[in-house]
C-alpha cells in the first residue's frame, strides 16, 4: 500500500513535508515513461470529473491538467470565465458554488488573486488544486522543477539553485523558494533591487546576475511579468538584456554542468539567450514541460485515492 498522502487539498507547498513531496516525486516518475508509449490510457480516474477553473491565461499548465487528467481516464471539463466577467470576491465564490453543485471529484484553480483557490477550497466538497494564484504560489510547477532537478542532476540536495530575474511577481519562484530548501537545495534569489521580494524568507539575494549565478548547479530564469507589476519597471528590455538576460558567455560562472530551466513563457533575447534555451545540453525547458504532464498525474491520482477507495 502507498503510503497515504495526509493532506485533502494541494494549496501551497507549505502544509508539505520533505516525505509528502519525495511521495509525489516518487508517484510522478513512472508517469514520464508511461506517457512516452504510444497508447498512454490508464483508467484509474475512470467516472470521475475534473474541473479545470482557469480565470487567468495559460498555455502549459492548463493544458497539461487536461492532458493529465485525461490519460487518467477522468472526465475533464475547462470552465471558461470569458474575459473580465468574473473577478474575486463574492463572484469566485458564487461561481465555486454554482459548479461545485455539479460535484466534480477534483478541481484545479487558476485565478490572478492570491488566495484564490484556498477561497475556493473552503467551499469544495473535493480536493482542489492550484494551478498558481496571482504572485502567491504555484505549488505544481516547483513540483515538476524538483522532479526536474532529480533527473538531469541525480539529487537535490545539496544543489545551489539561483532563481533569476522577477522574483516579485512570480508564484514560480514563491513555491520553489518553499520547496527547495525543504529537500536539502539552497535557494539564491538574483534580480534588479525592485523586482526582489520584501522577505526573501532566509534566501541569500543578489542583484548581479554574475556574481548571483557563481558555481550555482541550477540556473532558473523568469520572465518579467509586467501584467502584475503596479508600476512600470524602468529602462529597456535591451538593458534588461544586458544586465540579467542568461546567455553562454555568462553561464561560464555556474559551476561547469550547470542546468538551465524556465518555467515559460520565456520571452528570447530578454532573460534568456535563445540558443541557449534551445540547447538539450544545457537547458531542461522541454523536460520541465514533458516532468509536468507526470506531476500533474500523480497529483490528481494522489488526491483522489481516498474518493475511489
Ligand atoms: C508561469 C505562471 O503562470 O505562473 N508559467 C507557468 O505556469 N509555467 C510563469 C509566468 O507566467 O511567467
């Protein structure tokens, strides 16, 4: 028997535990080669429902639910929310009520407001995921970067991961800064002065990308995301380029066998150099993208054990 999985909902990585997170990374792994035969069917969702409630854009995440879900055999269904129509407060609530009463088995929340989807659980009667909430957190995503991490660099602990660029806005790097340290990595937080936290929580924060990538085993970049920034950021994205865009020339300073990751979207010639992001050699963005589809599995399979049993 698995050993069980104590928590009903995966809101943020904090409730987590080092074993909580190796069991997810450990039910994860087989899904990878599952998902590179041709016929990837497995029926253990068979019957259940999965709500996708996606009230921001996405491209991998989203997708990856749907794919996940689907080879699980779930019955998978994406709620739309068109536009501005629907926002926080009562709305989320009243729209979690209304298809809540249509008793999906697992839900998965993306919405632009921290908190959100912890709203949003509090009225579920099923587990509910988040699929990243505003600046807050993005609990799969540093799932499938840990997972990442195991594969291309065989452990995590003991590995100094330099996560670079907006780290203000990215709900990447808020539950990567969680999850990280809790299996043993040391996090360094590496960005302009205005786009680092207020509390880097303990990490040690640069704002030269040089000396904030030295000897790192991990180099991860973020996009600027400008659509959660109140203010503008100023200069050009060619200064920004020039200052802490990730290229060849600069990598020479991790340590030799450094990986590059980028949770995308990845805007080239910005934070990082195209080529580079392109090279299998270095860069693990594909893998990312391919490790996520597994994750995701094992977490709506992990979180639904106690509704099938
Ligand atoms: C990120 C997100 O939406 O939080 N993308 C992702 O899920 N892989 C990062 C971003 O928007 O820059």
């Amino acid at each position: 028997m698995p050993r069980p999985f104590p928590h009903r909902h995966l809101l943020g990585i904090d409730p987590l535990s080092a074993e909580d997170i190796l069991f997810l990374l450990d039910e994860a792994e087989p899904w990878i080669d599952f998902g590179r035969q041709a016929r990837k069917e497995d029926r253990r969702l068979a019957g259940l429902t999965q709500f996708n409630l996606f009230f921001e854009n996405s491209t991998r995440t989203l997708f990856s639910f749907e794919v996940a879900g689907k080879r699980l055999g779930a019955q998978v269904a994406n709620f739309h929310p068109g536009g501005s129509s629907v926002r926080k407060g009562e709305s989320l609530i009243d729209t979690a009520l209304t298809l809540n009463a249509m008793r999906p088995d697992v839900m998965v929340v993306r919405h632009n407001e921290s908190g959100a989807p912890q709203q949003v659980a509090e009225v579920a009667g099923c587990p509910v995921v988040n699929g990243g909430d505003g600046t807050n957190e993005h609990p799969t995503q540093a799932l499938l970067d840990a997972l990442t991490m195991r594969r291309r660099k065989g452990r995590i602990e003991g590995l100094t991961v330099a996560i670079c660029g907006d780290i203000r806005h990215s709900r990447v790097a808020g539950s990567n800064r969680k999850l990280l340290p809790k299996l043993g990595a040391e996090v360094r937080l590496v960005g302009p002065p205005a786009l680092l936290p207020d509390d880097a929580g303990g990490a040690a924060t640069f704002t030269d990308l040089d000396e904030g990538i030295k000897d790192a085993d991990v180099v991860m970049m973020l996009r600027i995301q400008r659509e959660r920034m109140e203010e503008s950021v100023s200069g050009t994205l060619a200064d920004f380029h020039a200052r802490y865009g990730l290229t060849y020339a600069r990598l020479d300073r991790a340590a030799p066998d450094a990986l590059v990751m980028h949770p995308g979207p990845m805007n080239r010639g910005v934070e990082i150099e195209g080529a580079l992001a392109d090279d299998p050699d270095r860069s693990a963005i594909l893998d990312q993208v391919e490790n996520g589809v597994a994750v995701r599995m094992a977490v709506l399979d992990v979180l639904t054990r106690a509704r099938r049993e």
